[in-house]
C-alpha cells in the first residue's frame, strides 16, 4: 500500500472515534501540518471529510453512503451460513435462519438435524426453506416481532387471528403484547409446544447494522428427542451463534455469554459502543 494512501485511511479510521482538528490529524499520522492539510482537503473534495465551523473535521456524507451500500449489498443468509451450520455441528438438532415478511416468518435457511424428524413433527418438508409460519406462535417470529416499533407492530397485531394450534397458543393480541416485552427484555424466545406440541424452540435476533434486528436463528427439538430442559441449555450458545452473527454482518449486538466459541471477538464488539 502507498504511504499516501495508508495516511488517507488512517485519518479516515481515527475520525471514527469522532471529529478532529487539522493538528490532531497530523499527530494520527506522524507527519507535519501541511502534509495533513493537503490529505484532508483532497478527502474533503471527494466527500469523505467534511469541515466543521470550529475547523475540526469529521466523515462525510460520501464515505456513510458508501458504507451503507455495503452493508446493504451483504445477505445475512451468507453471512449467516457457517455460524447455523456450527451450531447444527455442535448439538445435531435443526437450526433455522428466518426473517419477517408481514404477519408471518419465512425460512430463508435451514439445516437440518442429524436424526429423522419425527413423523408428526413440522420439522421436516413444512420448514424447507422458502416455507412460511405464523410470526405470533413462533420464537422466531416473535423476537423478530419484539423489535418492531409501534406503527410497524400494531398493523401485524391486528392482522393475526390467534388461532389456538395446541393449549399453549396464545389467544389474544394482548397476551402476545404481554410475551413480546419479556422477549424484548430478555433477548430471546422460547416457544414451548405452542406452535406444535410436538416441537420446543428457542430463537434469538440477529441485529443490523442500526441495531435492529434483521433476521432469527432458532434451534428446533421434537419433545420426543429432548426435554425443553435440554433445550434450554443451549441458550447461551444460541446467544454466541447470534452475536457473531450480527459482528460479521457489521451490526451492534448486545454483548451476551459468548466465550469467542462461534467467532465473535471481543474488541469488534466493542467497537459498537
């Protein structure tokens, strides 16, 4: 890399950590005032710094839309990819990608578990990728659901129409109300047989890069391979699986239990804060 190009990025990356002045610059770079002024003035013709009224310099416009077309340009499902098929690795049991499109949620990745699925489980063809489920009986659907502002959320509310696929089915929009700030609180979703009673499932967000979540990874049991208990003792991997997930894609997760496990590096996640 040229040493001209080198200095140019490096001012770009300290301007990350917020505006500087013309002698802050230089000190970044290890060079005189005039040689900086010359670097920035061309990052500014280009749009890539910008000059404040106090005469400190800050990113421009140009490099945030640059940055926002990139990150628009990643599929989560690549991204997510060799994370889902870890956790699969690691415990053998299905592991969902999925995202929301209205009132329901789509499976946009799958793999599957290392044992037959049941015969009266939807594990099998009813959660092949491209497949639909209602978002309001399902853990994916409802971390998903959590995270929607209200002008979003009320109209998806108002469209369900709570039908009770086994006893645990919740009934109301006010009961789904109720589950979705201990999911907005906690951070995860459990659904214990009420999409069906056959199958237990955890889901978890996986975040943008505005933070918002953008995407559900799940981990699917059929009642007759493992007890919720067991289930729930993949929480915090599910947690990892997601964080790293949301570090790769250039989103801000919530720190949570993740021990690098599933790739996720501490300093990246710092960075966010």
């Amino acid at each position: 890399m040229s040493q001209t190009v080198d200095r140019a990025l490096t001012i770009l990356a300290s301007l990350g950590d917020g505006p500087a002045s013309l002698e802050q610059a230089a000190g970044t770079i290890g060079v005189h005032k005039s040689t900086a002024l010359r670097l920035l003035r061309t990052l500014e013709e280009h749009g890539f710094v910008q000059r404040q009224a106090d005469h400190r310099y800050r990113l421009g416009g140009r490099l945030l839309s640059l940055a926002h077309i990139a990150l628009e340009g990643i599929d989560v499902r690549q991204v997510s990819a060799p994370y889902l098929a870890s956790l699969n690795d690691r415990y053998g049991h299905t592991v969902h990608l999925a995202v929301l499109e209205g009132s329901q949620v789509v499976w946009v990745d799958k793999v599957e578990a290392r044992y037959p699925a049941p015969a009266d489980s939807w594990l099998g063809p009813a959660s092949r990728i491209g497949r639909k489920a209602p978002a309001g009986t399902t853990a994916a659907g409802r971390v998903l659901l959590a995270d929607l502002p209200e002008d979003q959320l009320g109209p998806v509310l108002d469209s369900l129409d709570f039908a009770a696929r086994t006893p645990r089915s919740l009934r109301s929009a006010q009961e789904l109300r109720t589950e979705l700030l201990a999911v907005a609180e906690h951070g995860w979703s459990l659904d214990q047989g009420e999409y069906q009673d056959s199958v237990n499932c955890l889901a978890a967000p996986i975040k943008g890069n505005d933070g918002r979540a953008i995407a559900a990874c799940t981990i699917s049991v059929p009642t007759s391979v493992a007890p919720v208990a067991e289930l729930n003792r993949l929480l915090p991997e599910l947690l990892c699986t997601v964080e790293a997930i949301s570090l790769a894609y250039g989103g801000s997760p919530t720190p949570r239990w993740c021990e690098n496990r599933c790739g996720a590096k501490h300093a990246a996640r710092a960075s966010h804060t």
